[in-house]
C-alpha cells in the first residue's frame, strides 16, 4: 500500500461568503439594505438640502489653510520669490 497525504481533502478551504450560511447572510443583508433605503429615502433626501451650505462652509474652513490668509503677521513683510532674479 502507498501512502497519501490526504490532510488537505478533510477540510476543504473556502471562503465564507462561498458557503450556503454566507449566502444566506448576504440575503439578508441586501432585504435590510433595501428596506432601510426604502423607509428612510425621504429623510436623507431631506437632508441632502442642508449639504449644500454646511459643506460650502466646511471647505472654505479647511481648504483655505494654505493661501496665507487668517491675519499671519509677517508674511507681507518678506520679499516676494516671483520678482527675484
């Protein structure tokens, strides 16, 4: 008799989003999904107003750090790199 390794054959490896107890779980979790969207559409629509506004403030926040505004004393004091020979 010849010897085998059958080690790999005694439990197979797969993913778990493979198996019959993942397909089920992703199931249920696209009804959830759905039905959240459907039930909840008209109060996140009802905020997508507001976005507009707090967003525009938002950036306008954040993203102005790097153009040398907010009342930095001495940046009009130094020579201006653009005019340099």
């Amino acid at each position: 008799m010849s010897m085998h390794d059958h080690s790999d054959h005694d439990h197979p490896q797969g993913s778990f989003l493979a198996s019959r107890a993942g397909i089920v779980l992703l199931g249920f979790l696209a009804i959830g999904g759905f039905l959240l969207f459907t039930e909840h559409r008209a109060h996140v629509l009802g905020a997508l107003f507001y976005l507009l506004p707090f967003g525009c403030f938002f950036m306008h926040f954040f993203m102005h750090g790097g153009h040398g505004h907010g009342g930095h004393g001495g940046h009009h004091n130094q020579p201006d790199e653009r005019n340099l020979p």
